[in-house]
C-alpha cells in the first residue's frame, strides 16, 4: 500500500478525550473513530490489526477442536425468558422492538442463543462433546463506557460453548479452552495470566480470567512473583490427550482477582506476592447445567434415561486485544506491534520523493517486497524526513526500511527495528534478509 493512497487520518495533538495510552494511540494513528459513547468505527489501520488478532484466536480455537458457526447480534426476548435471564440482566441489555411490537435484544452474550442451537439437534450422547465458536460483535450499555475500545458498548467478542455428558468430560473441554488461550495471547506476545476468578451467584463452578498486567487495567489482581519470571510459551500440544497434567502445571503458582483474593487464606508469603493491575482479555467458565436444565437441553443415555448437558463458555475480548496490545507494547513514540499482529510486517520510507534516483529505488524495493508476499506500507510522499519517521514510528510497525541518497548510491538501505531502535546499514539482499528473520 501506498501512503500517498491510504487513508489514515493521523492526529497530530493529543485528543482530550483519551485517558489512557492505548485510546490515544488508536485515535492519533488513525485507527479507529468514535460513533458515540463506547461505539466505534474501525479504519483501514485499524481494522488490519482488529483482523490479524481474529484470525490468531481462530486458528487457536479451530486447533483445539472447537467449530465455528456464526450466531446473530439480534436475539428473541423468549429464549432469554427461558433461562430467566431477561428480567436479571438489567439496563446493560439493548432491548428493541421490531415492527411487530415483538421484543427483540442486541445480545449481549450467547447462551441462550446456542443452547437453543444444541437441544434442537443433538438428542443422543454419542453426540458429544462438541464445541461451537463465534466471533461476534456485542453490546452491553455498560454505565461508564471508557478508555476506547478497551471498554466499548458494542465491541468484537468470540465466544465458545461447550457440551458434555457428564462432569469429566467438561473439565476436558475446559482443559482444552484453558490451554488454547494459552497459546492465542502467547502468539500475540501477550503474557497473559489465568488468575482463579468470580464464579457469580451459583457456587462450585470452575473459572479463569486470563489478565495482562497494565497500571491502566481496570481489575485489581494478585499473584505470586514467579508469574513474572514466567515465560508463557505457546507450546504445541495434543488436544485429545490427558491435559491435567499442563493445566495443573498453569495453575501451580498462585493467581487471583481481588474479586476471590483473601489474603487470610492466600498460600503465598507477603514478600512474594505482587498486587497489580490487569487487563481482562479473556475468560472461561464452567457452570454446569445452568442453561441445559430450565431449556431442557437434554441427551439420551444408552440405557434410555436423560441427562441436561453438562456447559461452559469462554469468551474472548478481540477488540480489547487491540487496546490490551498497545498497552503492552508502545514508548514515547507510539505503538510497537509485535509482528504476529502488526498491521503491516515493513514501513518503507524513501526520504526524497524529489530525488529520481530514489524514487526508482524505493519503487523497485516496493515491487520486489511485494512480490515476495510481504505486507508493506510504503511511504512516497511528498514530506519531510522527520515527519515520515515520525509517522512510522507512530503506526509502529516492526520494521522500517529507508532509502536515502547516499545508500542509493553505495547500493545499501538502512533498516530499522521500531522496538529495539537498532539501525543498519545493508545491502538490498541482506535487508531483505533480516526482516524475514522473526
Ligand atoms: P468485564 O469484567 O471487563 O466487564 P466481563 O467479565 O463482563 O468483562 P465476559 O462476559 O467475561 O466479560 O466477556 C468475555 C470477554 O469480553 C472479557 O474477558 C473481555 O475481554 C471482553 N469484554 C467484556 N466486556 C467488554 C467491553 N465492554 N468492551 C470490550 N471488551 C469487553
Ligand atoms: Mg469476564
């Protein structure tokens, strides 16, 4: 993509609104636009990075067994009658009304919705388990939208839903949920923890909040030190085998919101305890026959009696990713993707669009990068040196590659990597090289 063509819609001040980082850095690179409170709209920059986050958790969930569908936005009020929820769920619901005076709700969540999905079409336990995914968009009239995409009202979800016949077989399926997100934030450079976390009303469940550690987060969170030290590797795993040995292995340190922390019977010593803020970017949930029993999602058993299904859920936030990323990535320049997600992998900056020499060279490279399937943005315009690394600087995308006069002329570029600063000098070939390298 050329720069001279693309729309960014760069700011250059401050915007006032934005109280934290991520929110300034979204707004001032062009990312997203405001439609009103907690309602965005997603610009080219923007939306790459929102698409390259969608498609990690995909692979992730896709990997681990679970099968996407896609649900709608809007849902029938009765499903919601059904699990009693409709009147519990309060003001944070957009309750509609379609031309039929028929009540309608922009969902919030999916429960319902699948449940409804599942006991139409699974009868038979030789049915399960099964896992069903979507990546949708929600919205919740939260009370205090804020910190831009981080904490929308509508904002971009993917959430799953699992199904089993008894008890063991939903701690399997959590099992696998637990170590895809594992994998999902650590392909994304994100050191998220599983912290033990709230279970709501109805005791005895089972559920992990997964939290990035941010002074801006808006959960208190405690956890042993030794997660700092922690290096939360995506290793490979075998979905199908016994998986109580690796989660126990993530759960062996202790990690909790302050929502379940007591510190009377918090296992680790004061010194070694870290209080901090977090991100929530995740969370799965077991809650048993919460759902299945008032729906009457049931199976048959081989003997001819029925059981409700055993559930969980598991959500993502792929849209608070996005903020969550900049969060843990940026200086005083602007954001520093980690390349599994930047929007572009190189920023190619000719610095002197009146120099014909240049100009072939830089065009050449564009071609050549292009060819070879690197994502590049290149910078023809017409601007000052300082202004164009300042703007790539700012979009932050891993590399940069900047063809001057002189390189031109001994047959080199200079490359840069926009986390480490680190600039060099290269011949074409070997650049090429070294951008290529992870
Ligand atoms: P929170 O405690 O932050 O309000 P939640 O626990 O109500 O979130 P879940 O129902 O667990 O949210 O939703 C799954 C994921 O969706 C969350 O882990 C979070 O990453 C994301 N999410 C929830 N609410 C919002 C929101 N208002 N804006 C953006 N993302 C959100
Ligand atoms: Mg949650």
């Amino acid at each position: 993509m050329r720069l001279s063509q693309y729309f960014l819609p760069l700011l250059r001040e401050n915007p006032a609104e934005a109280q934290i980082v991520s929110h300034r850095l979204m707004l001032r690179a062009g990312m997203i636009r405001q439609s009103s409170a907690g309602i965005y709209s997603w610009l080219p920059l923007g939306l790459r990075v929102l698409k390259r986050v969608e498609q990690i958790v995909r692979e992730e969930q896709d990997r681990s067994g679970a099968q996407e569908i896609l649900m709608p936005t809007i849902q029938p009020a009765e499903l919601w009658r059904e699990s009693g929820r409709y009147d519990d769920y309060g003001k944070e619901m957009l309750r509609i009304r379609d031309r039929h005076d028929r009540e309608m709700l922009y969902g919030p969540t999916n429960e319902e919705q699948v449940t409804e999905i599942v006991r139409a079409a699974i009868q038979s336990y030789r049915d399960l388990p099964k896992n069903l995914y979507h990546i949708q968009w929600k919205f919740r009239d939260e009370v205090r939208p804020r910190f831009g995409v981080m904490r929308g009202r509508e904002f971009l979800m993917k959430d799953a839903y699992s199904f089993d016949l008894d008890m063991a077989g939903a701690k399997h399926s959590y099992n696998k949920m637990f170590v895809a997100y594992l994998r999902t934030f650590a392909r994304m450079g994100l050191k998220a923890i599983p912290m033990r976390a709230e279970t709501g009303p109805i005791g005895g469940e089972l559920s992990h909040e997964f939290i990035v550690l941010a002074e801006t987060g808006e959960s208190g969170v405690f956890c042993d030190k030794a997660w700092l030290a922690r290096d939360i590797l995506g290793q490979d795993v075998e979905y199908d085998s016994d998986l109580e040995p690796m989660y126990a292995e993530w759960t062996r340190h202790y990690a909790a919101t302050e929502d379940v922390h007591d510190p009377a019977k918090c296992p680790v010593a004061e010194a070694d305890l870290v209080n901090a803020r977090g991100i929530e970017v995740g969370q799965v949930f077991n809650f048993g026959t919460k759902y299945s029993k008032p729906m009457g999602a049931v199976v048959s058993l081989a003997d001819g009696g029925n059981v409700p299904l055993e559930m969980g859920s598991y959500g993502i936030g792929v849209s608070r990713l996005v903020g969550a990323l900049i969060e843990a990535n940026h200086d005083d320049n602007g954001i520093i993707w980690p390349a599994s997600v930047a929007p572009f992998h190189v920023g190619l900056i000719n610095i002197r669009a009146a120099d014909a020499k240049c100009v072939a060279a830089a065009d050449e490279l564009y071609g050549k990068l292009r060819a070879g399937g690197v994502m590049v943005l290149y910078d023809d315009r017409d601007e000052s040196p300082g202004a164009k690394f300042a703007t790539m600087d700012l979009i932050g995308l891993p590399w940069q590659l900047i063809v001057g006069p002189r390189g031109v002329a001994a047959g080199t570029l200079e490359v840069k990597n926009r986390r480490t600063g680190e600039r060099q000098d290269l011949p074409v070939e070997a650049a090429l090289n070294r951008i290529a390298a992870p």
